[in-house]
C-alpha cells in the first residue's frame, strides 16, 4: 500500500473511475457531436480515481497507462479551450 486509503475507499474510487471511462466512450460512440469538455474531463476524472485505487491496489503497468490516459485528457481539454477561445 502506498498511500493510506482504507481499501473499500480505494476499491469504490476505482469502480467510480472505471464507471467514467465507459461514459465517455459510450458519451463518445452515441453523441453526434460531442462536447469535448465532457469527454475530456470525464475521461480525466475517471484516470484521476484509477489513480487512487491503483495508488492502494499497487499495479504499476495499469498506474502508467493511467497516467497517459490523464495526460491525453488534459491534452484533450486544453485543446478544445483553445478551440473555443479562438471561437469567441
């Protein structure tokens, strides 16, 4: 365990994570035109409780992807911000 979380805690953030990450593909696959604040940032809340479970629940190949996950999300956001700021 790296950081004190109880595990229940840890376990419900994960499921809360995965459960985020289906919505935006589904979000994604069903949306004829998505908004890509809610992709993005969805898919960045559900890395961020991965990261929590994982962070209890040590698993470093899933810790890593789940970094890269985040970072493509935050990618996502600020692209889009940039988007509607050139919009406006």
């Amino acid at each position: 365990m790296i950081i004190a979380i109880p595990p229940l805690a840890a376990n419900l953030a994960g499921f809360a994570g995965m459960g985020c990450i289906i919505f935006a593909y589904a979000y994604l696959t069903q949306a004829k035109a998505p908004n890509p604040f809610i992709q993005h940032g969805t898919n960045l809340a559900g890395a961020v409780l991965l990261t929590i479970s994982l962070l209890v629940n040590l698993n470093p190949a899933s810790l890593v992807l789940e970094g890269f996950w985040a970072a493509i999300a935050i990618w996502g956001l600020v692209k889009a911000a940039r988007a509607k700021g050139r919009r406006q």
